[in-house]
C-alpha cells in the first residue's frame, strides 16, 4: 500500500531490505555476545552479583523503593507544576498584546537556553540557609523540582503554542464569527482541539522530566532511584547487575506512562476534537506562518 510519503516495497527491495535486517541481527548478537563474555570474565555474571535482588528483601525495601519514591515523588511534583505553568506561558506568547508576547518570549528562551542542571545547582543555591530558610534535608528535593518545573515548562510553553497554531486557521474565525472572546476561543474551542496534536510531545517532555531527576542525585545529593546505586554497590559489591536492575525500573516506570498517554490519545482521537495534526518533540523554531514539527496525519 502506498501514501504520499511511502511507496511499496518492490521485490529487489524487500530482498534488500531482509538481508540489511539479517546483518543488523548478526552484528548485534556479536556485540552481545562480546559484552557477555567480557563481563563474564570479569565475574560480573556470577549470581552472588545478581541473587541479592530476589533472595534480600533489604535491596528493595532500604534502598530501591524508597529511591524510586523520591523518583515519583520529585517527578510527579514538577509535572503537576510545569503543565499548567507551560500552558500559561504558551498562551501569553500567542497573546495580542506585544508587552505580553516579549515579557513570555523572553521568559521562555532564556530558561529553555540554560541547562537544566544549571537551574538546579542555582536553585540549591538559592536555597542555602544564607538566603532562605529550607531545611538542609529537602533543599536538594526542591532544588531539583524548581529546576525541572523553570525548564520545562519553557519547553512546555513552545509544544502548546505549536500544538495551537497547528490548527486551521478558520477555527479561530469561526469561533469570532459567533461572538466569542479571545479568551473563550482559546479555552473552548482552540485548546481542546490542540491537546491531542501536543500529547505525543507532552508525553515525551513528562519522560524527560521523570528521568532528569537522577542529575540531583548526581551532584545534589538528592536520594532518587539513581543514586541508590552508590548504596547498593557498596554493600554488595555489584555495580553493574544494580545499574542493570535500575534501568529496568525506569524502563517499566516511563512505558506504564507513555501507555497511559497512548491510551488517553486513543480516547481523545476518538472523540473526534481533534484536527489529525501531530506536534513533533522538536518545537524549537515556531514562525509567525506556523508551527515547526507539525504535521498532518495522512
């Protein structure tokens, strides 16, 4: 089946195209099975290494569960700060008022051009007992949440003001047509419209946030999931099998999120608000003619 953008495989084709995936599979394994036998060598597949995560309930319940929760915690905190804050600012930039449009320009290019763990090493800063008065056992927990919620939602603010102007431009004329403000066209008719266009890059941004905590843990001393590693190595001398295990807790923590989304996308869809466009994860250029990384679904 061919589209605009996709044509059919012919036979010579799909030929070339198995023999690339067979050599893809071949060159992988390789490299697997040099990696095994590398770290079997070095006794890093030995089960005292990995025994401890089924056989001692303490790996979990002193130091992966609670790492993990500070995880959720720090996480869910700037996402349910950032959203909302990224919303606002992506609206102030669609704003008729030009004081308006350069104050959030300006806001959000300035915090989206500094890197995140500069916005937390300067919140920790911020946050010293010669400033304010934070306690010293969660000031790296709310420096790291003030940095997240600073960056992303100035990245945040580019996706909704992408996922907006992706839109038709006739909703907007159809909306004044009838009498309504600006305001209520934004919060009745555009941004419903505009939510299922900008999920699949919110998702991705709500990733990032939950995975961007572990830079706390590395220079900050905050105990998220990451930083546990420490710990856990220096009981049971196994550095490799932790990193391994905690992996897989961010691997099956950010797949229940992106399913989640997914589904919710699937329910959005389906009742039938949207427009069919996509806003990619790159929003970094948005002209005044449109929205960079929006596409239309064929």
């Amino acid at each position: 089946m061919s589209s605009v953008l996709y044509d059919t495989p012919g036979p010579k084709a799909k030929v070339r195209n198995w023999v690339y995936s067979g050599i893809f599979v071949v060159l992988f394994g390789l490299v697997l099975w040099w990696a095994l036998s590398l770290m079997g060598e070095k006794g890093q597949l030995d089960a005292d290494k990995w025994t401890p995560f089924v056989t001692d309930s303490q790996v979990w319940t002193t130091y992966l569960i609670p790492g993990l929760m500070e995880t959720l915690k720090a996480g869910a905190l700037a996402m349910a700060i950032a959203l909302p804050l990224g919303a606002l600012l992506g609206i102030g930039r669609l704003s008729d008022h030009a004081g308006v449009r350069a104050a959030v320009g300006a806001w959000v290019e300035f915090f989206r051009a500094i890197p995140v763990l500069m916005l937390m090493l300067f919140s920790s800063a911020l946050y010293a007992p010669q400033l304010m008065d934070v306690p010293s056992d969660t000031r790296p927990f709310w420096a790291v949440v003030t940095g997240l919620v600073l960056y992303n939602s100035a990245v945040i603010a580019e996706i909704v003001r992408a996922g907006v102007l992706s839109l038709p431009k006739g909703q907007a004329e159809a909306a004044k047509a009838i009498g309504l403000r600006k305001g209520q066209t934004m919060a009745y008719v555009l941004l419903p419209q505009a939510v299922t266009a900008m999920l699949p890059a919110l998702v991705s941004q709500l990733v990032v946030i939950l995975k961007d905590t572990a830079l706390g843990g590395a220079l900050l001393g905050f105990a998220e999931l990451l930083s546990m590693n420490r710990q856990i190595a220096a009981n049971y001398s196994n550095t490799i099998a932790t990193m391994f295990v905690i992996a897989l807790i961010y691997i099956v923590v950010n797949f229940a999120l992106t399913t989640l989304a997914s589904w919710l996308e699937k329910r959005l869809r389906g009742s039938k608000k949207g427009t069919g466009a996509v806003v990619e994860g790159d929003v970094a250029e948005v002209d005044a003619g449109g929205a960079a990384g929006v596409g239309k679904a064929p």
